[in-house]
C-alpha cells in the first residue's frame, strides 16, 4: 500500500521533498495544494476502493505518507 501511495504522489507533486515518504509536511510546506488533494483523493479513492468525504479532508490526513496510508485502512 505505502508503494502504491508513493507512486500517486509522485505522479501529483511536481516540486516534491527529496525523500517523499519520510515527509511529515507535504501541506505544511505547501507540496500538496488544493488542486493536488482534490486529484489525490480522486487517485486513492479509485486505487484503493474507498470514500474520502469531505470530513476527512484536513491536513492531518495528508500531511504524510503514513497519515495517508492510515486514513485509507480506517476507510477500508
């Protein structure tokens, strides 16, 4: 699953961190915007067969590799 989510973001994050999956910032220092998260929910949801809803989409949720993957379990 962590491979996978990697992937996604490197396809959506044009300026990313150099080591995307130790990052525990990728809203905070603006690697992820709006835009972004919209086409990354839309990728997970499809990818991993649940439903992101409007309540799950804060920072915390986004913010990290890990924070991603755990919200895609608790979804699951």
């Amino acid at each position: 699953m962590r491979e996978e989510i990697i992937e996604i973001l490197e396809d959506i994050i044009m300026e990313r961190p150099d080591d995307i999956n130790d990052c525990e910032t990728l809203i905070d220092q603006g690697y992820l915007d709006s835009m972004d998260i919209v086409a990354l929910v839309m990728d997970l949801n499809n990818n991993f067969n649940v439903a992101i809803t409007v309540n799950d989409l804060i920072p915390d949720n986004f913010n990290s590799v890990a924070a991603i993957e755990k919200l895609i379990k608790r979804l699951q």
